[in-house]
C-alpha cells in the first residue's frame, strides 16, 4: 500500500536568487567584472541579513534531504505550475537529467538580467541549480518521477499579487500598532534581521525574520492595553489600519481557499494516475508551508485515498519547522494580527476563516499565541 508523506519546504533557489538579485542591482558593471574571476564566493559581499537567509534557507535543504533519505520516495509531488506539462513529461521520459531539469524549469526566471549581471549570475546560480537535484532523485541517485500540482503560471500571479497588497496593509498596521503602544509604554525589544524581496515578473518575494521577541512584546501589551480603560484610545488610533488589513486579509484567504482546492485536486489527480501506472511504496509531496495545514487535512479526509489503500504518514518534521521559522515569521505576524484587527473592531470571525484551509502557520508549529 503506498505511503502519502506531506512535506513543508522553503526552496532554496528561489532565496538564493532573491538575494543575489539584490546584491546585483546595488554594483556597477566594474564591481562585477571583478567578481567573475571568483563566483562562488559572492555571499561574503551580500549584506548581512541577505547572507543570513542563504544560510538558513541551505539549512533548511539538508534538513528537508535527511527527510527525503528517510522516507525514499518513488515519486515526488512539485508545486510547480501545472500549465508546465511538457517539463513534467521530459524528465519523466528521461529525456532529461535533474540538472537540465531544474536548470530549464528555472531559465525563465533569470530571463530579465541583462548585460555583464546575466554572466555572474548564472555562474553563481547554476551551482544553486544542483543543490536541487537531489529532491528528484533517491539515495541510490536513480531519477523519480516527478508531478506538478501547482497552479497555473497565470493564476499563480494574481496569487502573489494579492498577497503582496495584504503584505503592505500588514506593514501599515504593525506601524500604527508598535506607536500607539509606544505612546503609554515604551518596548524593549527592537525588531532585529528583517529582510524582504518584493515580488518581480517571474520572482518569488521571499521573507526572512528574526522578530519574534520584538512581535510578542508588542502583541503582549496591545492585548493588555485593549482589556483596560484605554481601549477607546486603542481603537480610535487603530480602527482604520485594522479595518484595511482585515478586508485585505479576508479577500487573500478567500483566494488561498480557492488555490488550496485547486492543489488538491490536482494532487488526488495525479495519485490516481501513479497509483494506476505502478505500485510506489513511498510518495512525498513537497508544499509551502503557507499550504500546508490545508492540503494535509484535505489529504486526511479524502476517501478517494483510504478507497486506494494511500495512507497519510506523518513525519516528525518539528526541526524543519524549526528551521523554517524566520521564513513564515510575517505569515505567522499577519495571521495573529488578524485577531487582534477583529478585536479591534469589535467583530467575530467567521465561520469560513476558522478552518485550517485559513491557517497561514500550522497550527501545533504557531509559536505566537494571541493574548486576546
């Protein structure tokens, strides 16, 4: 009977392009001719929190490889766009090899570089490329066979887009939150490693935080400042920020909802197509971990799956969660702040946003308890 493992991943590409794309966009051309002669030396120039997230975005890899060696899969679930079956049908013909695989699945993004930055970058990504070989392949480096669930390139867009808007509210919120706080009562903490890449045409935005301390204070005393005599101050100086997040924050879950049925789907899919072609022992699927509360309870419920003899395992993945952390930071922030907007405003929440299609953080890994 094959065995369904789900598995949160941060991809590390998508962080180590993010940061080499920002270092790139603050040199001149002289700076990189110079840098050509040692390529893969180039972290030791990025700044500081940019080399602090390669690091723990490497960390989280190996951590994620050791999962895989455990597990040894047969085939691997990729969010990848779906649309992109012509990829999906090389590599499982093998007319491909894991490298050309990824390297062309990949080209796409470093397609807008242009000039003598194109040259440094793709030196120094192609090493990246290989780290990525390894999560199609088994220990005994024999190709799987691979299947994207992800959405459309098209879809997936609009996705980022409207995220990005509930990025921004968030900001704009935690702002207005942190100095009306500040205003009956000093923080201690100070926000600390805080790294963005906004989101480009065919580039992932990644988050990388390091503020917990500095969050819980905050939510801490807005929790306690709401239960006394100042919450008509807390209200009136937050009503409005609180009001634009939660819409924001809503219209994005209303979309995750959709995009998470959509991945199901195509995840059942295409276990009903493996399952059909031949007997695989172990399959892994490799989700973000914004997704990945939703998938594995739909996985949980199917009985599609329980009718084909899938069983759902459950890995102990407490230290990739652990790893992750610094990714998620801003998701778990923004998922506790949509809390705090309701109480604010003096609503409840509904029905349809109390689901685990609604959690942005698993829930047993959501290190930022509300004190409301």
């Amino acid at each position: 009977m094959p065995k369904l493992f789900l598995v949160p991943v941060i991809s590390v590409f998508d962080v180590h392009d993010a940061v080499v794309r920002d270092w790139l966009n603050n040199i001149d051309d002289t700076a990189i001719f110079l840098h050509l002669d040692y390529p893969f030396k180039l972290p030791r120039y990025f700044p500081e929190n940019g080399r602090r997230a390669i690091l723990c975005a490497d960390d989280i890899h190996r951590e994620v490889l050791s999962l895989l060696d455990i597990i040894d899969p047969q085939a691997v679930f990729l969010d990848i766009p779906a649309d992109l079956h012509e990829l999906e049908n090389k590599y499982n013909k093998r007319l491909i090899s894991p490298h050309e695989f990824w390297a062309q699945y990949y080209e796409t993004v470093s397609a807008d570089i242009d000039g003598p930055a194109r040259t440094l970058y793709r030196i120094y990504i192609d090493e990246i490329v290989d780290k990525n070989t390894r999560l199609i392949e088994s220990k005994d480096r024999l190709p799987l066979s691979v299947v994207f669930y992800g959405l459309d390139t098209k879809s997936k867009e609009d996705f980022f887009t409207i995220y990005e808007d509930i990025f921004e509210k968030d900001g704009e919120f935690l702002l207005q939150a942190a100095r009306a706080v500040n205003e009956l009562m000093n923080l201690r903490e100070k926000p600390k490693h805080l790294w963005y890449s906004p989101l480009k045409a065919g580039q992932i935005a990644i988050s990388y935080e390091e503020t917990e301390k500095f969050y819980n204070e905050l939510l801490n005393r807005l929790g306690r400042l709401l239960k006394f005599k100042v919450r008509d101050y807390i209200v009136k100086s937050l009503s409005l920020q609180a009001r634009a997040f939660v819409s924001s924050y809503e219209r994005f879950l209303d979309y995750k909802i959709k995009v998470d049925e959509i991945k199901i789907s195509n995840i059942i899919e295409g276990l009903n197509v493996l399952t059909a072609q031949s007997d695989y022992p172990a399959i892994a699927v490799l989700c973000e971990p914004l997704h990945y509360s939703a998938l594995l309870d739909s996985l949980r419920k199917d009985r599609n799956l329980n009718q084909r003899g899938i069983t759902i395992e459950e890995p102990d993945i407490s230290s990739l969660m652990g790893k992750i952390k610094p990714f998620i930071q801003k998701n778990r922030i923004m998922q506790s702040n949509y809390d705090m907007a309701l109480n604010i405003l003096g609503r409840e929440k509904a029905r349809i946003y109390d689901t685990p299609n609604a959690i942005l953080v698993p829930r047993s890994y959501d290190l930022l308890k509300s004190p409301i």
